[in-house]
C-alpha cells in the first residue's frame, strides 16, 4: 500500500511521503549516479535502520508482553 502512495502524484499523499520507509528504498539505485551521492546515501541507510530498529523494538516489546508458555 505504502509503494502505491508514494507513486501516486496527488498533493494529500506528498506532505506523508517522508514518514513511509518504502520512500527510501530507492537508496542503493544512487550509487549508479555519476558522481555518487553519498551523502544521500547516507542519509537514506541511516533512515531505513532507524526503522528497522524501531520496527524491532516494537515487535521486541509486543512480543515480551505476550504469555506463550501457557
């Protein structure tokens, strides 16, 4: 779903298109550009790994909550 919105090229959907992780998916296809981008580079990777690290946490907190022994 998150991949249709930010394709799509309506206004209401570009004031969230900074907070949808699948925005910065497109980091790795930089490194083709001449002169590369690192900076950008940076900045995507260092985005995607603050959501990874927040998807884990959630699901690390979730996870510890739930009673699976009985």
């Amino acid at each position: 779903m998150s991949i249709l919105i930010i394709t799509l090229p309506f206004e209401l959907f570009q004031a969230i298109r900074p907070f949808l992780f699948v925005n910065y998916f497109n980091a790795w296809q930089m490194v083709f550009d001449d002169p590369i981008p690192w900076g950008a580079i940076r900045t995507n990777a260092a985005i995607l790994a603050g959501f990874i690290a927040a998807f884990f946490l959630m699901t690390l907190v979730t996870f510890s909550r739930k009673d699976i022994l009985s």
